[in-house]
C-alpha cells in the first residue's frame, strides 16, 4: 500500500474511533456535560489530562524547538511538567474537594463577588482562544502535508470531528475520546523516537539513547559529537544555549506557574471523585506526559545531528529526497550564495524572513529561487523548525505506515487540545456567565441546550480563526502561560492557602496582572517588535518569561490591598476551612 | 465544630503545609537550582554522555517531578489517616 493510502487509512480510523466514542457517551445532564459526571477513574483522567495538555505545540514543535536551540529548548521540558507539581500540591485536591463545575465557580464563591467571577471568566476566555488558534493551525497544517487538501478544508474537516464530540458528549464525551487520542498520539510519537535511537546508537531507549555512545565508528557520545559538529560550523554548543540564566529561570518559571493556572486542564481534576483521587490523578497525568517529554530531547538532538549530516556541503542534485518534499511545501528553501553548487549550513538567517519562492523559476542546480533580500552571512539553508517531528521519520528513512502514523498522531494532539478548550469556553459562558451571574433562574436544561450553543459558537470562532490566522497568533502563546501565571493561579492559590485574602485583593490583584502582562506581551510582541532585544528588557526577562513578574505583581498588589479593605466574612472563612480537609468530598461547599 | 476538632484541623493543616513545603523545595532545587542556576558547574561531571545540569534541565528534573507527585500521595495520605480527615 502507498504511504498516501496509508495515511488516510490511519487518520480515518482514529478519526471514526472518535466518533463512535462520542456515540457511546453522550451527556445527559449539566453534571455530565461540565465534569463528566464526576465520576472518571483517575489514571483514567490522567491520560485525559495528558492529552487535553499535550498540544500540537509539544506534539510538532517542541522537539523542533529543542532541535534548533539545544539547552535553550530546556525552558519547555522543565516548564511544561514542573507545572504538574504545584497542580498536584497546591490546586487540584483542594479544587476537587470544593467541588463545582468551573474555575470562576471557585474564585466567585471564594471571594463572595460576582465581580471576580466575571474577571475569571474574561481571563479564561483571553488564555483559552489564544490557545485554540493555535490548534486549528496545526489540524490544518498536518491535513495541507499529508492529505492533500488544503488548510482551509482540513480546518473544517477538523471542526466537524470536535463539533460531533465536544458539543454532543461535553466532558463525558471529551474524557473517553482523549484517552483515545493519547494513545495515538503517544504511540505516534514514540515509534519513530525508538527506531531514530536504535538506528544512531543501537539503544531503542531515546532516554538512554541520547546519553549514549554513536555507533558510527567515531567512538564519540550523541551530544559530545553533536557539540563538535555545531561548533565546527560556527554555532554555539548544543548543550550549552544562548539566553541568558535570569531569562531561563523566567521563562521556566512563568511555563510552569502558567500550566497550573490554565483553566482546561484544572478542570480535568474537577472529574474525579474525591480530593485524594486529584492528587494521584495529577500524578499519573505526569507519568504520561513525561513519556513524550523525555523522549522530545533525543528526538531533537538526533535529528539536528541527522539534518547537519544530510545537508552539509552536499551537492542539490544528490540532497535527500525529504529536502526537496518539503521545499516543494515551502518550508525548506537553499539559496546559493558562493554559487558552488553545495549548501552551506551555518549560523544565521540564510535571507530575510519566511520564504518568498520566484514563481515557477528554479536556479543552475534545479533549486526553487527565491525573492528575499540576502544576508551577509554564509548560511545558505533556511528550514521550518516545525517541520522536524514531520520530518523526522523520512530523515531516518523510516516505513510509509510511521509517516502515517505520525500524521494521525499530530491531529490527534491538536484536536485534543482544542476540544478540551472549547468546554472550558462553552462553560464559562453558559455556567458563569448566563446562569451564575446574568439568570440564576435557567432550569438545568436550558443550561444544558446554552452550554450546547455556546460550544457550537466557540467551535466556529475557532475554526475562524484557524482559517483566516491574524499575524499575531504564533507570537503570542507566551499570552496564554503569561496571563494564566500573573492572574488565575496566584487568585486560586491564595484563595486555598490564605484565609485574609478577601475580595478586593484578589480583584485588584487579577487586574494589575493582567494588564500588565498583557501591556508588556503586546509592546514587544505587536505593536513594537523591533524593540524586542534584551537591552530593552524589564529586568533583562523576555517576553516569553514576563508572566512570573505579572504573578510577583499580582500577589503584591493583592496582598496590600486586602491589608487595608474589610476582612473576610465568618462563612467564607468556614469555606476555607472546609476545603483544607479530604473528608466529605463531594459536598458543594462548606456551608 | 468543636474545639478540639478545630485545633485538630489546624495541627492537621499545619502538618500538611510541613510537607508541601518539603516537596517544594525540591522542586525547586532540581529544576531552578541543578537545571538552571547551578547548570554549568554542573557540566563538568557527566552521566553517560549527558553533561550533569544538561541531564538535569533536559531529564532529570522530569524523574524528579514524578516522584515528587507520588511521594505526596503517599505522604498525605499518611497525614489524612493520623489525624482522622481521610476521604
């Protein structure tokens, strides 16, 4: 069978997998549809968690990411799972045993206001659709290389699978069909991550692998030759990075507070039964996210490595066949500068910006030609880092059904991601927003039908924005960590751990977070990009890390203001009290 | 509640807090201290073909975090059944 026919072979099974699951747990009440009922085991819920966590970003870019900035990439790895200690020590227990629906349910019971209810739920919104363009994106990235459609049509084809099971089945629905989607997704990622070890080292293990000798007769270590090879061409060390240790230690902390803050996946733990199940159900959310993070340094580092070796100074005509597949995509491009007929691979930007292929004209050796302006450096390749997980199993020359797989695997992650997102949206509007705070007097199936609507309109919006991107949208994920860090998790972890904090610190608190991350995000990232170098740095942190300031922020304001306003009331404190204890879970709350 | 179940809340809160403390200052010693602060000095000594602070951002503070997780279910558990508030 052709690789194509495999590929869609592959994707139309897990995609009729999803539906059929679906089919088979539809929600019958508001309980169901916002936390499945409440009842999901808890290794169960922890695959749920890792794949609503694991998004198209780790699932495609990440290892690129790693691939391309060796040390640098660590902000993620340590970022993206550190998060899942403080879920699991400081949020999720004590979330579960208050026991409600949403995390506005929480902040507006624990701060007595409907006014920090609503604050929660413009934060949520604001994290969450900067995270699900993203997502469409990629649904429709993997369907534009592999299926041979066009974005735009993937998008949609995408819409319509997370309409069936989003909007039908709610939580319930979403719970099953993710543990589905970790299994492809996980297998999807690990099968090639297992042959590329085996094949550099002779240790299928990427863990071990990645620390272990080259079986190239060069008798060198993976990365002491990766080292060797980066640095002969001009680049830094692999291992050693570029930004500087305040920057990582910001970016690092901002990727991990951000992570216990973000609505979709606090949500997860309000699932199951009882408080200590929140604790153990964090637990294995890790064990099964940490499979693919692990694996992602080796799989970075052996196709940096594979990617120098197969380009570096080798004639166009004789490059691999994957190079030409992909500059045909746009994602690859060489431009000859020394006119020596081989490519060149060194530090720097080959030419200005993405790509701008001359139509229909190729050069002397038959590569595309392109309308950038040059640089004066001697790189002579521009590559996509997105491409490397995609890229990954004809780098190593893997079988056709891997590269299907893998096709599977990349909109299994993103569609995932994107349908856990639009419940928290759909909930926050319906539960928040209509019944909490606009018409307490909807009956539950009228809540049920808007949760329904609500759901329906995030899945369009989402699809919008996956189809028409505005420029902004791959610059700004640093949006979604960076509010979730400086507003939501600070407002929740005092709500737990303090019993003074009262509701004009937390409200105060939010909004100084918010604006001021929001502020300094946009400056350097839309509306002054130029300035965007370290020298104009607050504190010589980026972007990217400005969220763990925003938190710093948040609790200072917080804590003065609730030092000079009226204390918390009696019943409020007893509220406290009660979600501090595991025992009588389940019930509502403390009065 | 009576007093004596409210000074056994508080005792039991306290406890709690102790170990949460604990757990978290590995946390951040492996990551922020091994991974990040300390990385470089940590690179002169090697685990397989890993710099020691490599192996940690890239690694072993991911080990650790695991362990971390389960340690704190056991713990707390432990804590939840000495002072009578198990789930």
């Amino acid at each position: 069978m052709s690789t194509q026919s495999l590929i869609y072979l592959f994707v139309g099974l897990s995609f009729a997998l999803y539906i059929g699951i679906a089919v088979l747990s539809r929600a019958r009440s508001t309980g169901d549809f916002y936390v499945a009922g409440g009842h999901v085991h808890p290794v169960v819920n922890g695959m749920a968690t890792a794949a609503d966590w694991m998004s198209a970003a780790s699932f495609l870019s990440m290892a690129g990411i790693i691939a391309f900035s060796g040390y640098d990439g660590s902000v993620y790895l340590m970022g993206w799972t550190g998060g899942f200690v403080l879920l699991a020590l400081l949020l999720a227990p004590y979330l579960r045993k208050f026991g409600q629906f949403t995390v506005p349910d929480f902040i507006g019971a624990r701060y007595y206001s409907k006014a920090a209810r609503v604050v929660a739920v413009v934060c949520l919104i604001i994290i969450s659709f900067t995270y699900i363009a993203g997502q469409m994106r990629g649904v429709g990235i993997v369907f534009a290389r592999f299926l041979d459609v066009s974005v735009d049509l993937g998008v949609i084809f995408g819409m319509a699978i997370v309409f069936v099971y989003a909007v039908l089945g709610g939580m319930k629905g979403i719970t099953y069909t993710q543990v589905a989607q970790y299994c492809v997704l996980i297998f999807a990622y690990l099968v090639p991550a297992f042959f590329i070890s085996f094949l550099a080292t002779g240790n299928p293990l990427p863990q071990i692998g990645l620390g272990s000798h080259l079986n190239d007769g060069s008798g060198l270590y993976a990365l002491q030759k990766l080292d060797m090879v980066l640095q002969d061409l001009g680049f830094g060390a692999y291992t050693s990075g570029t930004k500087s240790t305040v920057d990582v230690f910001a970016i690092t902390l901002a990727l991990m507070v951000g992570t216990a803050g973000l609505p979709h996946v606090i949500v997860r733990f309000f699932t199951v039964p009882k408080a200590s199940a929140a604790r153990i159900s964090a637990g294995w959310a890790l064990v099964f996210i940490a499979l693919l993070y692990t694996t992602a340094p080796a799989v970075g580092a052996f196709a940096r490595l594979n990617f120098v070796q197969s380009v570096e100074e080798q004639a166009y005509p004789s490059s691999p066949e994957w190079f030409r597949n992909w500059e045909a995509n746009d994602l690859i491009a060489w431009r000859d500068k020394n006119g020596d007929g081989k490519m060149q691979y060194r530090p720097g930007d080959a030419f200005e910006g993405t790509p701008i292929y001359t139509e229909e004209a190729t050069g002397p050796s038959g590569e595309r030609l392109l309308d950038n302006a040059a640089t004066k450096n001697e790189n002579e390749v521009y590559v996509d880092r997105d491409i490397m997980v995609l890229a990954n199993p004809e780098i190593a020359k893997l079988p056709g059904w891997v590269i299907a797989l893998v096709a599977a695997g990349g909109l299994a992650a993103a569609l995932s991601t994107a349908a856990g997102l639009l419940l928290v949206i759909s909930s926050a509007v319906s539960h928040d927003l209509l019944k909490k705070t606009f018409h307490p007097d909807v009956s539950e199936r009228q809540e049920l039908a808007a949760a329904r609507l609500a759901a329906t309109a995030a899945v369009l919006i989402a699809g919008y924005l996956g189809i028409y991107p505005p420029g902004w949208v791959a610059q700004v994920v640093a949006f979604a960590f960076g509010i979730a860090a400086a507003t939501l998790f600070p407002a929740i972890f005092m709500g737990i751990f303090s019993k003074r904090m009262n509701r004009e610190g937390a409200i105060a608190g939010m909004l100084v977070g918010l604006v001021f991350t929001i502020a300094y995000i946009g400056w350097f990232k839309l509306w002054n990009p130029a300035a965007n170098v370290a020298d104009n740095w607050l504190l010589g942190i980026s972007p990217e890390g400005i969220g763990s300031i925003g938190m710093v922020l948040n609790f200072a304001v917080a804590l003065s203001v609730s030092a000079f306003t009226r204390p918390v009331p009696a019943d409020v404190q007893d509220l406290v009290e009660a979600i501090r204890i595991p025992r009588g879970a389940g019930a509502a709350t403390g009065h | 509640m009576d007093e004596n179940e409210a000074e056994r809340a508080r005792a039991y809160w306290r406890a709690n807090l102790r170990l949460v403390g604990s757990l978290l200052a590995i946390w951040f010693a492996c990551s922020f201290g091994a991974g990040i602060v300390l990385r470089e000095w940590l690179d002169q000594w090697r685990i397989g073909g890993y710099p020691l602070g490599f192996w940690f951002a890239q690694q072993g503070s991911i080990y650790i975090f695991l362990v971390l997780i389960f340690a704190y279910v056991v713990l707390a558990r432990r804590i939840d059944r000495k002072f009578g508030v198990e789930d």
